[in-house]
C-alpha cells in the first residue's frame, strides 16, 4: 500500500511540472519561476509541518493513553527527534540551494 501512494505521489509531482514547464516555454524560464516563488513554497511547507505537527501531537495522546510504557515515550521520542532532524536536514538543503 505505501509503494502506491508513493508511485502516486511521484506521478502527481511529474505532472505538476510537467504542466509548468508547459506554461513557463522552457526549462530555464520555470527554475526561474520557481526561484522567484520560493518564499510561496516556505510558507506552504510551514503550514504543512503545522498541520502534521498537530496530527502527530493528537496521535502522540492517544498512544499514551493507551500504552503509557516507558519504552513507548523512548520509541516516540526517537521517532520526533528524527523526523526534526530528516526537516532541519530538508529545510537547510533547501535553504543552500535556493538562498
């Protein structure tokens, strides 16, 4: 199931930009458009990162309630600290390449 939604996901994103470089003419013209938006881009990823943020905090309650084991805060724990880490890494990639 996870390998279709990611064929899925691979397959919007190609025709997402295929369909800009349509609009743009050329393949310089939409990095360009794409530079010049790229604040646009941030934000929408800040509201993404908000929004999965309190996904993960409601669903971070009800596993604690239901299983509030120690080793189930270390579990959740890792997982947090490494999904901040896998963004901080995106975020500061992103940040290099497109100042």
């Amino acid at each position: 199931m996870l390998l279709t939604w990611g064929i899925l996901l691979l397959a919007v994103i190609v025709v997402i930009n295929a369909i800009g470089l349509r609009l743009a003419g050329s393949a310089m013209t939409w990095q360009a458009w794409l530079a010049t938006h790229n604040s646009y881009f941030l934000a929408w990823r800040m509201l993404l990162y908000a929004a999965t943020t309190r996904g993960w905090l409601w669903m971070r309650k009800r596993v604690l309630a239901r299983d509030p084991a120690p080793a189930t805060r270390r579990r959740l724990l890792c997982t947090e600290l490494a999904a901040v880490a896998a963004l901080a890494v995106l975020e500061t990639l992103s940040l290099a390449q497109h100042g």
